[in-house]
C-alpha cells in the first residue's frame, strides 16, 4: 500500500512498459520534467509541435541522449488536438498538459466526442501526503465538477474509489464532508451526504466504508466526533475526503498546499486514458510524480 | 492591534472579569474552560442547562459552581433563547455556546435581533492565529447564512470588517473567495468579489482593502506563478479577513486547525455583543481562548459605546 507520494513513484518505476506520454506546447519547464521522467524510465516522451521547435529543446536537455518522439505539428493551434488523437488512436499511452491553456486544455480531453471522456464526467483527485504519517489522503473533487449533485457525487466517489485500490487501499473509508455532522434540509450537502452513506451502506460502493455528513472536525479527529456523538470507523481514519463543490474543494487543495505544506499530486480520473493536467499549486516535483501516478493507471 | 491570542488571553485577563453566560455546560471540556477561565479572571459565569449535568461536571472537574448563578433549564431551545435575551436586554455581555447544537444560538440570535429590530445580519468569524505571522486572520462567515447573495455579504463583511477595528486593525486586507477558475464558466462568487471590490473602493466597508485575487493560489504565487518550492511560500502573504462563499466552504476551512499547526477561536457578531461559538468537539484550550475573545470584543463594543 502506498504511504507515501515517493511509493507511487517507486511502483510506477517497478513498471515494466515505459508509456508514451504525448505533450504538446511544450516549454522549457515542460522539458525538465519530462526529461526527469524518461531518465526514471517511466516514459517515452511523444513531444506534438513545431519539429524545429521541439529539436531545439530536445537538444538543450537531457531528453538529447534518451528516446523520444517528435509529431511535426506547423499549426500551433492544432498540437493539442494532434496529441490528443495520438492518444485516442492508441499512438500514445497517455497526454500531458504542457504549456496551452487552461481553459483550451480542459474543453479539449472532455470533449465528448474528440476528447478522450470515457465516462459520464471527469474528476480531479488531489493525493495528499499526511506529514508525520505513514498515509495518503485523497481529496476530490478539487478541480473539475462546480457544483456536483447526488449523481455527480456518486461517479466522484466511485472514482476516487477506484485510485484508493489502485494505491492499495482495499476497503477505502470515505468522509463525505458538509458543513455540519447532521443532515439538514436546507444544506443540500448533507442530504447528498446522507444518501451517499445509505448507498454504501447497502454495498453500492463495494467494500468502501462511506460516512457523512462529517464537519470537518469529525472527518479528521474520532475523538472530536465521539464528543458530538458520532461513531464511526471512518472519522479520524479517512482515506478520502469528498467536498461538497468546488467552491470547497479547491480552496480545501490549496489550503493543504499554501499554508500545510502538505505535498500533492493530481490525477484526473474517468479518462479513456490518463490525464495529466498543468495546475500551478502542484510543484514542479509533485508534477513527476503525477506522471509516475497516471502510469499506474 | 491585537496580534496574537496571548494579547487576547492578556487582555482578557486584565478587562474581566465580564458577565458570561454558558448554554449548556454539560460536557467536562466546557466546565472545566468556564473553571479555568474563571480563575483567570476573564468571565462571572451564569450557567444555564440540566442542573444534575451541572452539578456532577462541577464536580468531576473540582470547580464549586453553587456560588455562580444558576438557571436550571433542559430544553434545548429554552437555554439558548435564556442566555441570549440575556445578552439583549444587557443583564450581561456575553454568551457562549456549551454542548448544544450550533442551530439552537443562531435561531435564538436570529429571533433576538429581529424583535429588536436592529436589522443586523448575524454572522461568525472564525479567527485562526497562524504561529509566526503576527497577525490574526479569519475566514467569515462559517456558521450562519448558507449561500449568502450578494446583499448578505455585505452585511457579513461588514461585521467582519468593524470586528477587526475593534481589535485595532486600521486596514484589513480581504480576499473574496471564489471556487471560478480559468475553466468551468463562470460563478456567482466571483460576481459578487468584483462588485463587492468596487463597494470597498468606495468607502462602503470603511478601512479596508479587498485585494485582486479570489484564490490561495493567486494571493501566495501570483496570476501567472507557479510553486516551486514549499520553502518559498510566504504566509504573510495571507489577508486578514477571508470571506468564504458558502457555509460548507467557510466550515470545513475554519475547522481545519485539527489538521493544521494553527489556532481557532470563533465569535458571533450580534448587535448587542459578542457570543462565542466554540465547536462542541473543541477542548478546553481552544475553549477558554475563544472565551477570553468574547471577553476581549465585549469591553471594547463597551468602549465604544462609552
């Protein structure tokens, strides 16, 4: 079971098949860590652009000596879409987001009919790294869904579920966080919550134990949810921590990073292929391990 | 400027005793927070809940409450409403919530200010001291108003914005948080920051200065930065006041000092005084600090009014 974001990247260089990572808008920072990626041996870099362009850069690093790919892509509007057709043609094992932006980036791969959604959405997990403990939380969603109702909550959860045994948890606890531990009509998160926790109750969600509503106090402490009442395997000992909205979530990710110096990595899941997207609150380290973290997928 | 809660716990203790009442001190941690918090001279405590409740907690905690007064009273409702028309009618200056679900103090308060027609938006503050930062931030509102409108946080800036005046901050920065990134369409909150921006510029908040970002990720790194190393981020960088969008937002966020290295002590503004509001999960630590916050803010609403 992975403990730590350094055993995601223990496991993925474990792999025996290197993945070709197609990139495109690739910039000098892009390079770095894709270089560093390809000495690991994770991948083989498939970089989509101006070939000029991208030789230039090639020789200028230490991809130089390692294998690699060029796509010679004139268009500099139409790299992503090339890369992103490497990938779906099965040229390319997974896409990196490199220097294109945000909003371009993310309406491509969800494109519903050439982007690379496999099921009904997508959703961002952020993987945490409990300082002083042998533990990875993750947290979802903290980049994708704005406002997710009991359905979208539903796929979240499976997903977030599915990386939880991929990382080796095999009966993942899930928080399933709203502002209060009870349910209240008028705060729609612990209906959602609530619903949720029946579901898994009735083993909708396989061998995951799913709480809530939990405040965040009881999520993360079991001795403040027995003050208030509340028994449970999950608070104090959660594997995942589903928010309520992005309006949550996101400031949830970033608080961990800015003021927990907590380290992260991402991982966009409910793709046909894996994902990896270019968010500025995950360092440049972290940004490795997401590469070694979407090879595992 | 009040820049640490060893200033709040200093000047609690130099400012009290101040009458205090407790809604429902039926769980050790509270009873033994109004036990010290007494001895630190900060609170008279008025004690309001299940008498045979009150009497064991005494006395498992060794403080001899017979001296205090005493109201006897079981129902939920019946003790928070108690405390609060306390708090209005000015018997005394401030309330804390005890083992009682939060509910119960924003329905009284909520029903209190408006038979006093004060038209006030009740809102709470939840402080966090950061250590090393040498000032207090806070994320509002994390316990009253679920989605706020527009209107709403005006109203709850507005009592975030005079509770930090009244602990002597002359310009409190704020970041108007907003889930909207560059991808996603747009949203209501960050509508709400660029009004609420323009509001501040012209004077509507008094002293203050919402700043140009709606994310950590923009006030620690900038527009267009990007982390590089866990070393470089520089918490000073945080605002003073930190307006949440919703009610789930501010909640999760405030609480998360059962994760972080921080602080929480949080307060009610009401228009007739402070009411503290510590989580019935809280232990008697962080309880006694918000108290001696409540102590604080009371004496100078006291100030003011002289």
């Amino acid at each position: 079971m992975a403990g730590a974001l350094a055993d995601i990247m223990e496991a993925a260089r474990k792999e025996t098949a290197k993945r070709r990572l197609a990139i495109s808008s690739v910039k000098r920072p892009e390079m770095e860590i894709i270089s560093r990626a390809a000495i690991e041996g994770l991948i083989v870099p498939v970089l989509v652009g101006d070939g000029k362009a991208m030789e230039a850069l090639v020789k200028k690093s230490a991809l130089q000596s390692l294998e690699h790919e060029i796509v010679d892509v004139k268009d500099s509007g139409g790299s992503l879409r090339a890369a992103v057709a490497l990938v779906r043609e099965g040229r390319a094992d997974m896409l990196m987001q490199g220097a294109d932006g945000q909003k371009m980036f993310m309406n491509t791969v969800l494109d519903a009919k050439t982007g690379l959604l496999k099921d009904k959405l997508a959703s961002y997990i952020s993987v945490f790294q409990l300082p002083k403990s042998d533990k990875l939380i993750l947290v979802t969603d903290t980049f994708v869904n704005n406002y997710p109702g009991v359905t979208e909550k539903q796929l979240i959860l499976v997903h977030a579920i599915k990386l939880a045994g991929l990382l080796g948890i095999e009966a993942p606890k899930a928080a399933v966080l709203a502002a209060i531990e009870q349910v209240n009509p008028n705060i729609p998160s612990t209906l959602d919550a609530a619903i949720l926790s029946k579901m898994a109750e009735r083993g909708q969600f396989g061998n995951a134990v799913v709480e809530g509503p939990l405040d965040i106090d009881c999520a993360l402490s079991h001795v403040a949810a027995a003050r208030k009442g509340l028994k449970s395997d999950v608070t104090g000992n959660a594997d995942i921590y589903l928010v309520p909205d992005i309006e949550s979530g996101y400031l949830l990710a970033q608080s961990l990073v800015f003021l927990g110096k907590m380290e992260m990595a991402g991982v966009l899941m409910g793709m046909t292929k894996p994902v990896i997207i270019n968010l500025p609150f995950v360092s440049r380290e972290n940004r490795l391990v997401e590469i070694a973290l979407a090879s595992l997928l | 400027m009040i820049r640490s809660l060893d200033d709040v716990s200093r000047i609690a203790g130099e400012k009290g005793p101040k009458k205090l009442a407790v809604l429902a001190p039926e769980d050790d941690e509270f009873m033994l927070a109004v036990k010290r918090s007494w001895e630190a001279g900060y609170i008279e405590p008025v004690l309001i809940g299940n008498a045979e409740k009150m009497d064991e907690l005494g006395q498992k905690v060794g403080f001899d409450i017979s001296r205090f007064e005493r109201i006897i009273e079981n129902d939920r409702q019946r003790i928070s409403d108690l405390g609060i028309g306390m708090l209005f009618s000015g018997k005394l200056s401030i309330v804390s919530k005890g083992q009682i679900p939060t509910a119960y103090v924003y329905r009284s308060i909520i029903r209190a200010e408006a038979k006093a027609a004060s038209g006030m938006t009740v809102s709470v503050v939840s402080f966090w001291e950061i250590p090393g930062l040498g000032y207090l931030t806070a994320f509002t509102d994390t316990g009253v108003s679920i989605m706020p409108d527009y209107r709403t946080k005006v109203d709850i800036l507005r009592n975030a914005v005079f509770l930090y005046h009244l602990l002597g901050y002359k310009k409190p920065r704020i970041v108007v948080i907003s889930g909207q990134r560059k991808f996603g369409g747009t949203f209501d909150s960050h509508r709400d920051y660029k009004l609420l921006r323009k509001a501040a510029d012209a004077g509507e908040f008094g002293e203050c200065e919402i700043v140009d970002a709606t994310s950590f990720t923009e006030i620690f790194l900038g527009p267009k930065g990007r982390l590089r190393d866990y070393r470089d981020i520089d918490l000073a960088k945080i605002p003073h006041i930190i307006l949440v969008p919703r009610l789930d937002t501010g909640n999760i966020m405030c609480k998360l000092d059962f994760f972080l290295d921080v602080t929480r002590c949080s307060i009610a503004v009401t228009s007739r005084g402070a009411v503290c509001i510590p989580s019935r999960a809280d232990f008697s630590d962080s309880i006694i600090t918000e108290l001696a916050m409540g102590v604080v803010v009371a004496d100078r609403l006291e100030e003011e009014v002289r």
